[in-house]
C-alpha cells in the first residue's frame, strides 16, 4: 500500500466527522477525542516530512538537479 498525501486529508476529515457525529456517548467521544490527538500528531509529522521533501526538491531544482548527491531518503520515487 503506498500512501498520499491526498489519503491522510481524506483520513483527517473523516476523523472530523466522527468528532462531529451527535449521536456519540460522553465515552465515545473522549475515545474520539483522544484518536484525534493521535492522528493529528502523526499527520503532522508526515506533513513535517512532505515539506522537508519538497524543500529538498526545490534545491535541487535551482542548484543542479543532481540527485545522486542526495541521501536516499530525501529521493523522489516518481512511481
């Protein structure tokens, strides 16, 4: 499974619809509450990551293009 960027803002917004849901017991939505935390503080760290990606992109793209110069977790898999 390869996930996107796209997957984990559809994942976030369907965790605000289970915030959002009227019909949750107090227990269920703490339970909900605290899923929400979690997922917030991964999201971010993958977002972190994405940026770092990106910023990574953006050098290279103005200084050389040479992508063997970079380590491999900072290489684009364009598959």
């Amino acid at each position: 499974m390869r996930n996107k960027l796209t997957d984990l803002n559809n994942y976030l917004f369907e965790q605000l619809e289970r915030l959002n849901d009227d019909d949750l017991t107090p227990e269920e939505l703490e339970k909900e509450i605290r899923r929400s935390n979690a997922v917030t503080k991964i999201g971010q760290v993958v977002i972190n990551n994405a940026n770092i990606l990106l910023e990574a992109k953006k050098h290279l793209d103005a200084f050389s293009g040479d992508t063997s110069v970079l380590p491999d977790i900072l290489k684009l898999d364009n598959k």
